[in-house]
C-alpha cells in the first residue's frame, strides 16, 4: 500500500505541480499509513477498474507490499482507504521497481477519476488495544480530537484495564495521530465485525458493564472525564475489499 500511496502522491504533484483495521496482534507499536482518496461523481467504476489495473500490474512486476482497500459507508461522496503497516519510518524510504513501473496506471487511468487526496501516519498502540488478530470485513472506527492528549491516553489506559479485568481483553484497536491538520483527530479506535451481521449481536455496552462491576461513581467519573477531554468527534463504518486489497 505504501507505494501505491506514494505513487499518488508523486503523480499528483506532477500533474498538477500506499480501516483499518488489520488487528494490532504484536507487542511493539507498527506504523500505520492511510490514504483517503475521494473520487468524483459517477467515477466510481471507471476508478476501481483502474484500481484493479494498477494491482494486476504491481503483482507482475513482483512487488512486494500489500495494503487493504477499504470503502467508507455513509457520508457525502464516494470515499475509499487505502491501509498499509510498516515496522519503522525508515522503511518509508524504501524503493519500489514495481510501484515505479505501474505508475502510468496512476497517472492516466486512476487520477483523472480522483477529486481529492488525503495521507495520515498513525501508530498501533497495543498496551490498550485487543492483542488478537481478529478478522473482519467490517470495521466501526471512532475519530477523537483531544484538548488534552496525556490526560485522554490516561483515561484511554485506565477503561481498557478495567474491560481487560473483566472480559480479558480490551475491545477495540487503538492509534495515535503522528502529526496532522488542526481539524485532525489525535486518537481512533477500530472495532472489527466478521460482517454487518455481527453488529446485531447484542453485547453489553461498556459503560455499564463498567457500573455493574466498578459502580455507577466509577463509571459515571470516567465518563464525565472523556467528555470534558474530547474537543470533538466522529464515526464512520468502513467495508473491506478483499478483490482490491492485498495482504
């Protein structure tokens, strides 16, 4: 994914001058790159045909990355993600032959159906995330923009002990921001489902499995924390695309 993120970058800066949620099973903190791409009205087609061009390619030429390809549910406009993990920034440095030989595919068929571009770094944070590998083609992601990102890591750290004392793991998937735009969020948390199914199934919410085992004072005053912390905050539910991704 790296590449074919770069590949854009580079293309979009000639022309006009690589949900998420792949489970953070490891103790050592990974490098999360993320490209939000939005594509014009009624180019949807021609756009993942042109997607399903460049894989072809770079699996021909023996590239070697792999990335998921996720497209974002609701919300305005067409949206899609492109996810990919790295171990370290300095493999961001790395060349790629093959990501350089498709990059035609990028300039004439998959950027003229392109509105706008948008790259994040982020980074796991497997101290307060789920430490299984779950699977999922569906993923429910949180976005937090925090007055205060010590003290909500603090109250992220302390809910996630208190669902591990009580299911033996935390819920969700969480990162952390590397740098950013002021509008930005500094934190998200992933939730996979296996499909949409999966999101009927009724699960105790963890405010109140926290009332029932810490008490309403305890669950009331952690609540009453994110609140006063969160500047603000959204959702958006994402679905894989396992033809366009690789991994």
């Amino acid at each position: 994914m790296k590449n074919l993120k770069i590949t854009l970058v580079v293309m979009m800066a000639i022309v006009l001058l690589p949900f998420l949620a792949e489970a953070q099973a490891q103790t050592e903190s990974k490098i999360l790159s993320l490209t939000e791409i939005t594509i014009k009205q009624g180019h949807r087609a021609q756009f993942l045909e042109a997607v399903k061009q460049w894989k072809e390619c770079y699996i021909e030429k023996n590239g070697a990355d792999k990335w998921g390809f996720w497209q974002q549910f609701q919300g305005s406009g067409n949206v899609y993600v492109l996810s990919g993990y790295n171990n370290t920034f300095a493999e961001l440095d790395a060349d790629d032959a093959a990501g350089k030989a498709c990059r035609d595919i990028v300039r004439d068929f998959i950027m003229p159906h392109v509105e706008k571009t948008n790259y994040t770094i982020s980074k796991t944070i497997p101290e307060v995330s789920n430490s299984t590998n779950k699977e999922g083609s569906v993923i429910y992601v949180n976005f937090y923009r925090v007055k205060n990102g010590i003290a909500f890591f603090d109250l992220i750290k302390e809910r996630a002990a208190i669902v591990k004392e009580i299911e033996g793991q935390p819920r969700a998937y969480w990162y952390s921001s590397v740098g950013g735009s002021a509008d930005s969020a500094d934190y998200f948390s992933v939730t996979t489902f296996k499909d949409f199914a999966e999101m009927d199934v009724k699960k105790e919410g963890v405010w109140k499995m926290i009332e029932r085992v810490k008490g309403k004072k305890k669950s009331d005053q952690l609540l009453s924390s994110g609140v006063s912390l969160i500047e603000n905050s959204w959702s958006y539910i994402y679905v894989y695309n396992e033809e366009l991704s690789r991994n």
